[in-house]
C-alpha cells in the first residue's frame, strides 16, 4: 500500500477553493497570514497556520482541501 502524503504548506489556491472567493481574494488574505505570523519573505504559510487564523481545525481544512 502507498503511504498517504500529506500537505504541509499552504497556498493561495488553497484559500481560494475554501472560500469560494477570487483569486486576488486568496492572494490578498495569504500576504495577510503571512503578515499576522511575521513570516519572512522565504517563509511559506503552515496548513496548520491556515487553520488557526481562519478559526478552522486542522482536520476539517484537510478534508475540504481533499
């Protein structure tokens, strides 16, 4: 069997399918996550990051990003 991989980072794509808004909307809110965290230009965005900020659990982001 084929170990399951799992996603780490997030992207603006990403946002983009949970909200069901714009692609400039999911760029806008990724320089704002990356902004609230004091993230550095290099760093990328956590799923887990993505979660806590939309208030979402882990769990639940995964599975609609599925």
């Amino acid at each position: 069997m084929k170990p399951v991989i799992q996603r780490i980072f997030a992207y603006p794509k990403d946002i983009q399918m949970l909200s069901g808004k714009g692609e400039r909307y999911a760029r806008s809110c990724y320089r704002k996550i990356k902004k609230h965290y004091n993230l550095q230009p290099h760093q990328l965005v956590t799923m887990a990051e993505l979660a806590q900020y939309f208030g979402l659990s882990l769990e639940k982001v995964r599975e609609l990003l599925k």
